[in-house]
C-alpha cells in the first residue's frame, strides 16, 4: 500500500515513480509464480491523504484545456449576457446536510453572498445565479441582491452540460465555491471569463483540503484574474 501525501507536484511525482517500480517488480514476480504454481499476488492499493490539486492543474494548464474539447453546438442552451456575473450556488447543504455540519460543506448564506462576496456590484449591475438545484430549494439568493438593486436572475431548464457551458461561456465574471470541482473546470475550461471569483470555508482549509489556493492567483491560473476570498462559515 502506497500512502501519497501531496503537498508539491514534486512530491506527487516521486510517489507516482515509486509506486510504478513497485508495480514493475511486482508484475515480474507474478509472471515467475504464474509460471511456477497457481498463486498470484493482486496490485498495490494507493490511498491519497491530499493532493495538490491546484498545482497540477496549473502545471498541465495547457494540456488539460486543449484536451477537454468541448462542443458549444451540440451541449450549450444559451450564454450569460457580456455584462452579467455568473453565481454558481453549489447547493451542498441542500444535497446532503450531514457533510455540512461536518465537514464544512456548507454554502455561504444569502446575506453574506450578497453584500459581502458581491458587495464590490453597485445598484444596476446584473447576476445570473445558476444552480443543480432549483430556486425554491435554495436560499434567498435572488431577493438578497434584489435588496441591493442587483438586477438578479435565476437561470432554469437547463441540463448538466448546459448548465456546465453557461458557467464557461461566461464573460464579465464568474463567482462559485471553491471546492465545486463543476465550478472549477468550467471556468478552467473557459477562453471568454474575464475575472473568477472563488469563495472558500475556512473550515476546509484548515483540514487541508484546499492545498495551494495562493498557487491559484499566479502563473497560469492567473490569466482569469483569480481572486479567492476564505470567509468563516
């Protein structure tokens, strides 16, 4: 069993590399029992403590942008206006409550999203909040900013994919949880987002679940202008 603790793409390396000549050995000696006696040995279990997630995905940047090709013609609905803020409500205390007493999976509530993670939009901008779950599941997102004169809109009918293009196709800006792996590769994915806005429970950082968010405001995560704000929620 090979335990990764990934703090540093160089250190996720090393333990790939470790674990492929273990792997090579290992496959040496089963063809030698194979070949001598009906026993065989079965391959290493890998368990990762953490991993630097960020780091890769700013490392192999390019790669991973031009390998998701994704087909606009075929799974995009309809895109954001050029001057709207996409909000993309994560939703995990409506999916599962349990992890958000827990473990911190928790939304930031509507107060806070509104005057606080959005207070920099002044009366008249406009938001476009979309969400797996439907309006009436959710907070009071929409009336929050409403509250504020934020032309506020609740984005609906739309499938997986085309909630995933919106989110991408975005231009102004785009504003989601970190740890929303859905929100994350969107805007990755994303040649038109100008500005991304990523929120974060200080709970998670503490358990070391968030490894390397100042990575995320230099090289070339940077080309989104990335700003990540930790609240305590």
């Amino acid at each position: 069993m090979l335990t990764i603790d990934g703090n540093t793409v160089e250190s996720i390396h090393a333990s790939l590399n470790h674990l492929e000549d273990v792997r090579h050995r290992m496959m040496k000696h089963q063809q030698h029992r194979q070949a001598t006696d009906k026993y065989s040995l079965s391959s290493p279990f890998v368990i990762s403590t953490g991993f630097a997630q960020f780091l890769l995905t700013d490392k192999y940047y390019n790669q991973l942008h031009d390998f998701f090709a994704f087909n606009d013609m075929q799974c995009c609905r309809d895109c954001p206006d050029p001057d709207e803020t996409v909000l993309h409500i994560r939703g995990f205390e409506v999916e599962d409550p349990h992890i958000a007493d827990t473990l911190g999976f928790r939304d930031l509530d509507e107060n806070r999203t509104s005057y606080e993670l959005l207070g920099h939009l002044n009366a008249g901008e406009k938001v476009a909040i979309i969400s797996r779950f439907s309006e009436e599941e959710l907070r009071n997102y929409t009336g929050s900013l409403r509250e504020r004169g934020i032309q506020t809109r609740f984005v609906t009918g739309h499938t997986g994919p085309q909630a995933f293009c919106f989110l991408k196709c975005a231009t102004k800006g785009a504003v989601g949880d970190l740890s929303s792996t859905f929100f994350r590769t969107a805007v990755m994915l994303s040649d038109t987002i100008q500005n991304v806005t990523f929120y974060v429970n200080k709970l998670k950082t503490k358990r070391g679940n968030m490894t390397a968010i100042p990575g995320l405001t230099k090289n070339n995560w940077a080309r989104k202008n990335v700003h990540v704000h930790v609240f305590d929620y």
